[in-house]
C-alpha cells in the first residue's frame, strides 16, 4: 500500500507521535520505517492528496513535534511512496546523504522573509532622482514629447525597478548573512522584490531576529516586510 512520507530523522529520536493525525479523510496513524540508523515517518496515503487546509495543517503538526524533540529532514506537503518497503530502500541507499543533510541543519530553524515596496513611492522616488526619466515624464505632460516617448520612459523605469529592487534585496541579504548557517533564495513572486530563507542556528537566532528588526525600521515606511518563522528546515534539507 502507498505510504505518505512526513520526515526522515534517526531512530533514536524520541518519535513522540502520539495525539498526532496523518493526511487523509480517514485520519490514519503514523508509523516508522526503519533502515539502518536512519527512519522515516510515515502513514497510509490518502487513495486522493489535495492541498487542504486541514492536511497541510496536520502535516505541519507533524514536523514541528519532530523538530521540538531532535534533528529531522521534514519534507514538503506531498510526498508519497509506492509501499514501505521503497521507503526502506530509499534511506538504505541515500543514508549517507540523508546523514550529512541532517548534521548541516542539526541545531537550526528555517526563517522566510519576503518583503515589498510601495509602488507609487518607487515610482515618485525614480522620478526625483534620475534626470532623464524626469525630463521624458516632463515632456510627455507637457505634450512636447516624441511618439515614442511613453515607450521609452516604461522602459527607463522597468530598469529602473529592477536595478533598485535588485539591490535593496542583496543589501537586506548580506545584512543578514553573518547570523546564518546557509541562504536560499527564491524569485519573489507579485509586488515582492525580495523571498529568501535563512537557516538559522539557535546560537545566532536572537541575533537574526535583532538584525532583521532592526532593518525593518531603517528602511522606514513604504516598505512591508514578512517574515515567517522558526520553521522546520524545509528548504535546506
């Protein structure tokens, strides 16, 4: 029978499941694979897996038990497995793998931090402070302008957008890099100019929560920045 895949730790984790539900209408109980040092928590798949509410919540549960107690590989919502016995092969022939990821985020929390800018601030400070893109707004209003003027000023102040997005993003980056183990950047999505996360050790989280605050407030109004966390490491394992 397939099996609904939650973590991957080592089998002298404490394995605290109880009061815990897995994915699926029927609420089935969680379990163990064991291979060697390493298991795998499981449950029966659900016959259909969809991205409800309640299952990614119970998922959820899952890894933040597991990570109260230890050291664990969480995975995303979604991975299943054909039976328990491909699970048992799998951490048979990738343990060492598996060994290494868990000792690289042994200790520590993912954070994620998006951020975004208000548009017509943006807009009102490229106009203040590049030359040309103000004298092609000026003539466009004035109807002086050439034919393709509003084209080009699009243009100038897509790269714009982009140049200033571009560096505010790695300026709140490098800000942040001392207080991490390791960085994963994603292409932030909508008005956001900025989606990465941080993996954080417990020596260096007070320290990044600091600094992050602390950057939130330099930058003032006109910026909204979302940061969510501590999180199973998800994205570094």
């Amino acid at each position: 029978m397939a099996v609904y895949i939650y973590s991957i730790t080592t089998k002298d984790h404490p394995l605290r499941l109880d009061g815990l539900e897995g994915v699926g209408p029927s609420s089935p109980p969680l379990r163990t694979v064991t291979a060697g040092p390493l298991c795998a928590v499981v449950s029966d798949a659900p016959e259909e897996l969809r991205p409800k509410r309640r299952d990614i919540g119970r998922h959820q549960e899952v890894q933040q038990r597991l990570l109260e107690d230890g050291t664990v590989l969480p995975l995303r919502f979604g991975y299943t497995a054909p039976d328990e016995n491909a699970v048992k092969q799998a951490l048979e022939e990738r343990g060492d793998e598996y060994a290494d990821r868990m000792r690289r985020v042994e200790g520590c929390v993912e954070y994620n931090l998006k951020a975004s800018q208000d548009e017509d601030m943006l807009l009102r400070e490229i106009l203040t402070e590049s030359e040309a893109a103000r004298r092609l707004n000026d003539e466009i209003r004035a109807g002086t302008a050439e034919p393709d003027a509003p084209l080009r000023l699009g243009e100038m102040v897509a790269g714009e957008v982009q140049a200033r997005q571009e560096s505010l993003a790695s300026g709140v980056i490098e800000a942040l890099r001392p207080f991490s183990q390791e960085i994963d950047s994603s292409p932030p999505t909508g008005e956001d100019f900025l989606n990465v996360s941080f993996l954080v050790n417990d020596e260096q989280e007070e320290l990044f929560l600091a600094t992050e605050l602390s950057l939130t407030h330099q930058m003032g109004e006109g910026f909204e920045f979302r940061l969510n966390g501590p999180l199973p490491p998800y994205s570094f394992s």
